[in-house]
C-alpha cells in the first residue's frame, strides 16, 4: 500500500509539471481488482502533450509503473512504452489499429533487463498482449492473448460497460475470464474526465 501512494504522489508531481501552456491532463482513472494486465489498486492519468494526435499515459499499481506514448497516423497508433515491473524495467513497442469508433485491435510487446523480481545485465523477453475490442456503447467485449515470461499463453474473454455518474465522472465494471486457468477476473474502475 505505501508502494501505491508514494506512486500517486510521483503522478501527481508529474501531473502538475504537465499543466501548462497546451499540455493537459485528460483524465484519471483508478480501479481495483483484477484483469489481463493488473491486479489491486491502479491509478493511470492520461495526458494531452500538447499535440492532438498523440497520448502519454502514465500507469502504476503495487507491481509496476509505465508510461506510453503513442502518436496517431490516421487508424494506426503507434509508441514507445517502458515501465518498471517487480524490481526490472522494460521497454518495447505499443502499436493500435482502430479502423471504426467501435473496434480497436493493439498489439504491445517488450523486453526486460532480466526477469520479474530478478533483474540482470541480459535482455530477455517480457510480454506479449494482443486484443480485440468491441465498443458498442455504453457496452464493450473483447477477447485477449497475454505471454508472459515463461508463464503458458493465457486467452481471455471478456466484456464490461460504463455507466455516466455525470459529465465528467465515470464508472466502469468489468469480467475477464481465463481460459489457461478457468477462471473469472473482476474489476471496477471511477474516471474522471478534466
């Protein structure tokens, strides 16, 4: 828990040093539960870098901080990511491709310096996470491929939806299920639009 607080205090930092001229934080979300990538507290801030084709979103929870940055060439969003996860940072590509409003495929990759909570001097494979998703509102599905280390290829399902608590207030509940470990994973989540 001290992890995820000092955490917030770091986004909060770098939140305000983004406020100014045209770079602007969009919103801020945090959930609890567990999902394809998470599982606990998560806290992430979506930042308008004064360019309107491009994102930079920082994420953390207990396990991990990252940041993306993508820029947008028409269907196709494309960046860099890195993070830092149990004790070893990353780095790798974060590609998405939204041919319609309702539809989103993603694709994001990386490699670690060493494994979770055994960093080395060696580069070696960390994550592969593709999705599709389904958005027909205020209702989404997706289905989700996650590899990671030496972990077996696990599938989900998944579906979730929002509901408006406002004009600039959000919540969200979402069900993954694992088909490797048969099981169902839950979350909810409050955004706040600025």
């Amino acid at each position: 828990m001290k992890k995820v607080i000092a955490l917030l205090f770091v986004f909060t930092f770098v939140a305000s040093t983004f406020a100014q001229d045209n770079i602007r934080i969009k919103d801020i979300t945090v959930s609890s539960g567990r999902g394809a990538l998470s599982s606990g507290l998560y806290v992430g801030i979506n930042i308008d870098p004064g360019d309107t084709t491009a994102n930079l979103t920082f994420e953390a929870t207990a396990d991990y901080v990252q940041a993306i940055y993508v820029k947008k060439f028409g269907i196709l969003s494309i960046g860099p990511s890195a993070g830092y996860f149990q004790n070893a940072p990353w780095i790798g590509p974060f590609i998405k491709i939204q041919p319609a409003d309702f539809i989103s495929l993603v694709s994001w990759e990386g490699v670690s310096a060493g494994q979770a909570n055994d960093p080395a001097f060696n580069v070696q494979y960390s994550f592969a996470y593709n999705s599709l998703r389904i958005d027909v509102a205020p209702v989404y599905v997706c289905f989700t491929t996650l590899s990671f280390q030496k972990d077996r290829l696990n599938c989900l399902v998944g579906s979730g939806f929002t509901i408006p608590l406002g004009k600039k207030i959000s919540f969200g509940v979402s069900c993954d299920y694992s088909l490797r470990d048969s099981e169902p994973l839950f979350a909810s989540s409050i955004s706040y639009q600025f």
